[in-house]
C-alpha cells in the first residue's frame, strides 16, 4: 500500500485548482468547482450583430481585425440583411457580402447565422425584395412611413404569395443553399423572407393579413433547399390571426424558435410567448432577440435589464443577441453579462470524478462521475465523456471514452437544482437514471507502459475528440481538463 498512499498524498498536493479530493480505499475521489466563466460551446451563446437590416450597423463598423474579443461568452455573428443587397440583378449574386464578414468571424472561432429579409418598411430600404422582382411582374404594395398604401408610396413591398415573387425567391434559395447549406460555420438561417424585417408580421408596413398557408409555403420553400442547416421560425409568424398553429408546423418540421424584441415594452409586457418553447427547446433551439439597446433603454423598457434573464429562464434559450454596439453594450451590463453566461444555454458542471489510484497494466479501470447540466437549455450537440491519459511529456498514453453516457441527456433545472446524473456504485439509494461504474479493459504494457500518468477528462465525440467546454480549471487548451493522476504498474 505505500506505493498507493504516495501516489494519493502527490495527488491532494496538486488537487486545490480541481476541488476537494480524498482516496477511498484505493480510489481517488475529486470534487471540481465550476470555475464561473463564460463558456464558448456548439449551439448556445451570445450572437452579435454584424448586419441588422441595412449593410451599416452593428458589428459592420469594426476595424477588420476587431472582433471584440473582450465580451466574454460570444459564440456566433448574424448577419441580417436584404436579398435586395446580394441578387442585385437578377441571377447575379453578390456574395461577398457575406463571405467577407464570415471569413473574419470564423477566423476568430466564431460561427454565423442568416436572415434574408424581403421587407424593410423604411425609406432607406425601399427595395428589400430586389426591384427587377417587380419588374418582373410580382404583385406588391408600395406605401410610405405612414403605412398607407398608395400608388405612389416610396416603399415596396411584394405579395408574400405572388407567384411571381415565390418563383424569383425559389431561385435565391436555392443558390443560397447551394452556397451554404451544410456548412459547419453556418449555426442556423431564419425563415425570413415573409413580413417587414422578416419577422412574420406587417404590422409595421402594409398591415396586409396573410393566412397560415402562406407562412407555410415560406417554410416549405426553406425545407426545400436547406436539407441540412437548421431553419428557424419567428413567434410573430402566429399573430395577425393566424394562430399557433403555424408554429406547429415550423416545430414539426425541425425549426428552431426564435423571439424578437424582447423589452420593446417595460415590466409585465417585456415579452409575451415564453410558452411556445416547451415546444421547441427539448429538441432545437430557442433564440431570443432584444430590442435594440439604445431605444429600449431611452423609453425606460430595458430598467436594469434582469428581465433579459428572466426571459431567458423562461423561454429556455441557447442564444441571445447582442442587439447594439457591443463595446456600448457590455460597458453598461457587464455584471448581467456575467450573470447571462452562467445559465444561458448549457453548462456542463462535473460534480464528482473517482478513479483507481493504481492499476496494472492490462487490467481493469473503474470510472466513476457525476454530471449535471446547469444552464437553462439540453446540451443539443450532446456529447461523451472521455477519459485520457497523458505522460510527463503532455503526450497521449491512453483514451478512453463513455459511448453508453451522452450529456444529452442531462436534464435542465433551475438555478442551483439540476438533476445529477452519475456513474457510481450503485446501491439502494441509487436514482433512477444512475448507471454503475464503467470499466475499461487497459491494454497491455508494451502500448501502456508502467509509470505515473496524468489523468484529464473531456467531453465530445465517441472516438474520444474534445468538443464541450466545461467550467473547469487545468485545461491543456483542447478542452480537456487535469483531474489528477494514476499510476500503471507491472502485471502480475
């Protein structure tokens, strides 16, 4: 046994940085302490805005090599802009619009998302929908900032379900997904060609009803072309009388949720339709859009912003956008911020890891964990635990991965009472989702050679590829984390 207790006693020097640790009999058992950080992970975060429906605001007034680095929790960019700004003529696209922007975005880590929108209901935007659309016989309305429609009015919008137009559209789409569709820098595309801003909705423009079928050839359109990013549906797409129904379908085929201003009004009417995301969330993400910052807080809506974090409790949201300058923005809500990044999402929390201190070589290493999930959002992306060795070089000696245990499956909670669902030996008190250690048959010792190796774990594919960040400390900057340390010695 002294070998053992050596191996136990350099263990609880080094283990302050990873939480409480103790041996039990000969296992090492460790807490870790979420170390509070913002997490950069797949499916979730802060999103700026790069265009917000013209080509000169939010991010766009960057320096090229500024991206903001500073705002902590920022995962992804969206860019919202007018099909107008990409087929200015009719089959000839201007993508760099797009893959200028994209390029630097996924340059610094980031991923993007897209909405093309057909109605600006502004005179600096009169032609969302490229004019040659019109010309070319598509039914629409032209009206002025007064929202009367008058044959003269400066600006046009079309007939969401003119023929004409759905086939110019038809033919945008499907160069756009020719383009994009399937890229792994893309997070997702909003369905945005119907309503002013692409919200859904004329409220702010003609105020023309349109029914759920038309909202549904939209989405069938998008369905048609984009077979492999994720679509995502407004909430607005049900008002003006349509009804949740049309929201039934979007969820039925696969679509995301998103909620535009969020604090357009203060206090009780901050937002309105939380309880569309019991829908979604379990299987897509819910995206939640504020109002732009300035305005809302000039007319006294944002307050001090905690229903920002109420709404994103509420709606079980994986992002939210930075609607605004963002240097602005974070100066005036750091502490939210900060606050924002611990539930938003998911957050991935490793309660308790147990290990054998000493193993031989081509014998058996029980693993044992607790995992809970602390954000407001499933871990979509999902992912298994990894256990991995390395030497006193940093090099990989050993990988061992989980494929029967996928966070995923880790329940949501309020703040502080998420479920924990663990690896440990099991006994009467054993919860119902609990499963018993996992053992791993360790190879022999001329691939596993005897000695004192470094033990991390991770989170990601089932070949043992990090993916998940995770609050941890010790991180060897690929996302696994230092736990402690195990011995392999001679076999008997």
């Amino acid at each position: 046994m002294k070998n053992v207790w050596m191996a136990v006693c350099s263990f609880l020097l080094f283990a302050g940085a990873a939480g409480a640790a103790r041996a039990q009999g000969e296992r090492i058992i460790v807490h870790p302490q979420d170390t509070g950080g913002a997490l950069i992970n797949p499916g979730m975060g802060w999103m700026f805005h790069h265009y917000d429906n013209n080509l000169k605001t939010y991010t766009v007034n960057l320096a090229p090599s500024d991206t903001v680095a500073e705002f902590p929790g920022v995962s992804s960019v969206y860019l919202r802009l007018d099909w107008s700004d990409l087929e200015p003529q009719e089959g000839k696209f201007n993508w760099s619009v797009v893959d200028t922007p994209m390029q630097k975005w996924v340059e610094a880590g980031k991923t993007v998302a897209f909405r093309f929108c057909t109605s600006e209901g502004e005179l600096s935007e009169p032609y969302a929908t490229p004019q040659w659309v019109e010309k070319a016989g598509a039914k629409g309305y032209h009206f002025n900032r007064q929202r009367e429609i008058i044959p003269d009015g400066p600006i046009w919008e079309p007939d969401f379900e003119d023929p004409v137009f759905l086939e110019k559209l038809d033919h945008f789409l499907a160069a756009a997904a020719e383009r994009y569709d399937g890229n792994l820098h893309v997070a997702f595309i909003d369905v945005g060609s119907f309503g002013v801003w692409g919200e859904g909705h004329t409220v702010a423009s003609t105020r023309k009803p349109y029914s759920g079928g038309a909202i549904r050839r939209h989405i069938d359109l998008y369905k048609k072309h984009f077979k492999h990013t994720l679509l995502v549906a407004n909430d607005d797409f049900m008002i003006q009388g349509r009804g949740i129904e049309v929201l039934g379908y979007a969820r039925d085929q696969g679509l995301g949720l998103r909620e535009d201003s969020i604090l357009v009004e203060p206090g009780a009417h901050a937002y309105y339709h939380a309880f569309l995301a019991y829908n979604f969330c379990p299987r897509v993400p819910v995206i939640l859009e504020p109002e732009h910052y300035g305005p809302s807080k000039d007319r006294g809506a944002w307050g001090d912003g905690h229903l920002l974090l109420q709404a994103i409790e509420d709606y079980h949201a994986s992002y939210v956008t930075v609607h605004w300058y963002p240097r602005e923005f974070l100066a005036a809500n750091r502490d939210l911020i900060n606050r924002i990044n611990t539930r938003l999402g998911y957050r991935l929390q490793l309660v308790e890891a147990s290990w054998p201190s000493e193993v031989q070589a081509a014998g058996a290493m029980a693993i044992g964990y607790a995992w809970r999930n602390a954000g407001v959002a499933p871990c979509l992306p999902g992912g298994h635990p990894a256990i991995t060795l390395k030497d006193a070089q940093a090099g990989i000696a050993g990988v061992f991965v989980d494929e029967d245990f996928n966070v995923r499956e880790l329940p949501i909670g309020p703040p502080d009472h998420a479920i924990t669902i663990s690896r440990k030996e099991l006994g009467p008190k054993t919860e119902e989702n609990d499963k018993p250690l996992l053992t791993f048959a360790l190879p022999p010792a001329n691939i596993l050679k005897p000695g004192t190796y470094d033990l991390y774990i991770s989170l990601g594919t089932a070949t043992g590829e990090p993916v998940l960040a995770l609050p941890l400390a010790n991180d060897d900057g690929h996302r696994r984390y230092r736990l402690g340390s195990i011995t392999i010695t001679l076999e008997r």
